[in-house]
C-alpha cells in the first residue's frame, strides 16, 4: 500500500513526522518483542533440527554396521596370481586350500561362420541377407522343440502351401501330415514313418508370410527358440547386431577383413550350446553338430572338481581360474583370514558417528545462554554494520538448548545402551562392551562419548569375530538395535515439536506457535495504522485550529493598525 503524502508543521513550524515517529516507536513496542519471540522460536527450531539430522545420520551408521559383511571381512591371498585369484567370502574360515593343477579351463560354446553372397563374393558387413543363400524373405518356420504328438501353427493357413523338413534340413513328405486349420494343430498320418504318430524333436514347418527375414536360435541361456525378425533390407551388420542383444545369451563379431563371424555364448560349460533353423544354416554352412562349450578341470586337495564356470566357490571362497597348469608345475596355495583392521575401521567409524552426535548435543545443552542479547529489531539492525550484526547474532543465538530436558533424555537414554549390551557366551571375558574394549568412561562431563581401546578391541575381533557380531547386532540385546531405536525415538520426539526440514507449520508444535504469532503480529499491524493515522489527524487539527488562530490574528492586526 502505497503510504499517503503528508506535509506536516507548515503553521505551527513543529515537526510532526519526527513526533508521530517517535512515539509510534514506543506503540511498536509489543510488535517488536512478539518478532523477536518469533525469531528466538526459529532458532530453537533449528537447533533441534540440527540435532535431528544427526540423530538420522546415527540411525543409518547404526543400521549399515549391522550388515554381516562388516564383521566378517576377510583378506585372502593367493600364491601365484596369474593362475588362479581368490576372494574370501564372509563365512569364510581362517584357512587355506591348495589347488594342485588345472587341466582344463571352462570355455564358451564357439563356432566360426564362413559365407559367400549368392555371387561368391566374400561378405561384408552392408551384404544384405536377400543376397545371401538360405534366407528366403518372409519365411517363417515353427520348430518342434520336443517330440510329441502335435506341432501347433499358425490357424487357417493352407497345408499346400507349407513345407516340411527334419532337423538337418532335409524336406519331410507333406502327405505324412494333417494339419487343421481351425485349430492349428500338425499331426503325423504316417504311423509307418512316425510311429505312434510322434513328431520328432527339430522337426519345422516352414511357410510364407510377409517380406521380412525371420532367423530362428537357441542357446543355453533361451532354452527354446527364439525369433529376430528383421527387415526385408537388412544387412549382415544389423543380423550381427540383433545376436549381440542382451537377452540372446550370445556374443556375435564379425570380421571385415576376411568376412568370417566369431559366434559364441556368453555362457560357459559343457551345457552351453547354439543352435539355429535351417535358413541360418544353410546361409553360413553351419554343420549338423552344434558347437558346445567345456566344463572348468582342476585338483582341489587331491580331489578332482568339474565347474561350468572358470569361477567358482569352495570353503566359501571365490576361486577364478585363469590358466592351465600341471602338478609338476608346483601347487598353488590360497588362503583366507580375518581382516581385524576393516572390522575395527567399520566399527571405530561408528563410534565416531555416535561421539559427533554427543558432541553436537553435549554442545547444545552446555552453550552459554546470554539473556541481555535479544533478537535484533528492524530499527536496530539499521542501525548496525553487518558485522555489528553477525557479532550480536552469534550471542544472541547462543543456548538456545541449553539445559534441554529432551536433549539430556536423548544422550542419558543412549548412553545406558552401551552398559545393558550384552550376550549369551560361554565366554565371560566377552559378555559386554566394556570387555572388548568400548566403554562410556567415567567422565559424566563427556555426556556419554566411546572410548575405545585399539588394542582390546582388535584381540577380540581376532579372538572371536562372530561374538563380537552378536554383541552388536543381536536384535534383543545388541547394541546397534538399540541406539537405532533410540534415535528413531529421539527423533519422534523432536520432530513433533520442531519438525523436519521442509515440513508445513501446522505439522509441529512450534510452527503452530510461530503462526500464532504471526496472526497476533498482524492484528497489532492494522491497529498500529490506524493509530498512526489517529496521530496525523490529531496534528492535522491541531494545523488546522493554528492556522485559523493566525489567520484571525492577521485581521485583527491589520483592523488595529487600520484604525490608528
């Protein structure tokens, strides 16, 4: 609202701005501590908050520590790295393995593909599969993936115009069959041929349909076959592309130079396979034999182990083969242990997680709380330099928490976790916290920070790995439960009177009072208008009786001086 043009003291000479000003400064007096209430409340807020976030970065150590892999974390080591890797696993025992030789490494299903054009020229990758021989466009085929009595096709398709071929290629009698076209069914007729009318495993039934190439594979990912379509200009490069597709279970490269293909599966062992119908087969004069691949051969111990994979686990460790080697070439040793230093840096950074969370509260509490600094007001902020103004915050922020009877509750609630962790050994020397090295110390002016003993700490992790698990993650007596749910807890609390970050005023106590306060501020506003304009019209009358006044003393002068 744009404030009225007033010209004040022009008869009686006083300043009247500098008059109303005044004393609207001491009217405004309620306005100004209602804002610096606020501004204390904001504060307040905040400091929770900033104690909250802790508590949720404490919470998720805790929940991340309980993890097994953290007190489990194994180092291994293998003695001859360019034959065989390692990598222990966390279940792992102190222990070693001895691999006597490798005789044979697992390898791929693999097959090299030669073609010409139907001109004998070499291929190249822009060759389009119309120019090759074997791909017929818009030829499709459905294979018989098992034997059985049945084939199913395609419905209302015309028998005359399909063709029938067994699994090398060569073309079956279509008057041994009977399709029906309602159902798409094939059966044999022929029982002479096919007995019990089975139609055997790799038997197709090939039929026109569209200007597309359709290439049938299978590998020992599929399973079945499965269909790339393609269309009717497709090259040997967008053929190349569609075999290397994720979900194929192949890996397809073609060689410009000599216009060879390198086709393999991703998958290794003697149950890796490639398969594909007749069209591909005839195109790139694939045999009848499908290429397989070969189970991984070695010597564990003295005792001969067969993998499908070049990695594999024994004793819970990880084992990569990488080549070849025999008895007489020397065994290679692997071993594993306890990785005690990881253990300890996952555990100790807990402890500094939860130490900062004290510290930040222990803070708080303790602040210096300096009563005669007040929230600035408008007026006295104009009047200060920013680092007048910065000086005057820092104290007046000051103990906004301190002696905070939910702070304190937090840390005194925290604390008792460490000293009621305990466990159910057998071992009375690692019953408790304090006994592997982790104590709250005698120092209550600390407000409950870890002490930790390196030493201790680290003979326990070495003695008993799994006992010092169970010390912390125990879901009834465990201690990361516990400080987990007293964070949680803590955090409820605080939230429903300081909220979270982002969080709508209505939501928490506080922001319910800051709107409070607001809504007051802003009735005190309109009254402290109209009692401005109440100010200006008393003066303005005043203005106006004085100028009368001196307009009647003017005549009377004048008819004094007129009459003499």
């Amino acid at each position: 609202m744009t404030s009225p043009i007033r010209f004040g003291g022009l008869a009686s000479g006083i300043d009247t701005d500098t008059i109303i000003k005044q004393l609207m400064q001491v009217e405004r007096v309620p306005v100004d501590k209602l804002e610096q209430k606020k501004q204390t409340t904001e504060w307040k807020r905040d400091a929770y908050r900033e104690i909250n976030r802790s508590l949720m970065t404490l919470r998720n150590s805790a929940v991340d520590l309980t993890f097994s892999r953290n007190f489990y974390a194994k180092t291994s080591s293998s003695s001859d790295v360019s034959k065989i890797s390692v990598t222990a696993g966390p279940s792992s025992g102190n222990s070693a393995l001895r691999v006597d030789s490798v005789t044979q490494l697992a390898t791929s299903a693999t097959t090299i593909l030669s073609a010409t054009d139907k001109n004998g020229a070499t291929l190249t990758s822009t060759t389009k599969l119309s120019d090759m021989n074997g791909f017929v466009a818009g030829q499709k085929r459905v294979i018989q993936e098992t034997a059985g009595t049945e084939l199913s096709l395609p419905k209302d398709m015309d028998l005359a115009a399909m063709t029938f071929r067994d699994a090398t290629g060569t073309a079956l009698n279509k008057a041994d069959f009977n399709y029906d076209a309602t159902t798409g069914k094939l059966t044999a007729t022929n029982t002479t041929m096919y007995p019990g009318g089975v139609i055997p495993k790799g038997v197709a039934a090939e039929y026109i349909s569209g200007t597309g190439f359709e290439v049938q594979y299978k590998s020992s990912m599929t399973g079945t076959y499965k269909k790339i379509e393609l269309s009717a200009n497709a090259t040997v490069q967008e053929l190349m592309s569609k075999l290397n597709e994720r979900d194929t279970g192949l890996s397809a490269f073609f060689e410009s130079s000599t216009g060879k293909i390198s086709l393999s599966t991703k998958e290794t062992g003697a149950n890796a396979t490639i398969d594909f119908d007749s069209s591909f087969k005839t195109a790139f004069s694939v045999g009848t034999t499908n290429p397989i691949g070969q189970n991984a051969q070695f010597k564990v111990n003295g005792i001969d182990v067969e993998r499908a994979s070049n990695t594999a686990t024994i004793d819970n460790m990880t084992l990569t083969l990488k080549s070849t080697f025999a008895s007489t070439d020397g065994a290679v040793t692997l071993s594993a242990a306890t990785d005690t230093q990881k253990i300890f840096d996952n555990i100790k950074g807990f402890v500094d997680k939860y130490n900062e969370t004290i510290d930040l509260m222990n803070k708080k509490v303790r602040e210096d709380k300096f009563r005669s600094f007040a929230p600035l007001t408008k007026a006295q902020r104009d009047e200060l330099s920013e680092d007048e103004i910065k000086k005057w915050e820092e104290k007046a922020m000051s103990g906004m928490l301190r002696g905070d009877t939910i702070v304190r509750g937090a840390m005194d609630t925290m604390r008792s976790k460490w000293s009621s962790t305990s466990s159910s050994s057998n071992d009375d020397a690692m019953k408790q916290l304090f006994q592997i090295g982790l104590s709250t110390g005698s120092d209550f002016t600390n407000g409950g920070k870890i002490e930790l003993n390196e030493e201790k700490l680290k003979a326990a992790i070495e003695k008993d790995p799994e006992q010092v698990y169970q010390l912390f993650t125990n879901e009834t007596n465990g201690l990361l439960p516990q400080i987990r749910d007293a964070a949680v807890n803590s955090r409820a609390i605080i939230t429903r009177i300081a909220g979270v970050d982002g969080a709508g005023a209505p939501t928490y106590s506080m922001g319910r009072e800051m709107t409070a306060i607001d809504t007051r501020i802003e009735r005190l506003n309109d009254l402290l208008i109209s009692k401005e304009n109440a100010y200006y019209r008393r003066f303005a009358a005043m203005e106006t009786a004085m100028n009368q006044a001196n307009s009647q003393a003017a005549s009377l002068q004048q008819f004094l001086g007129g009459g003499m």
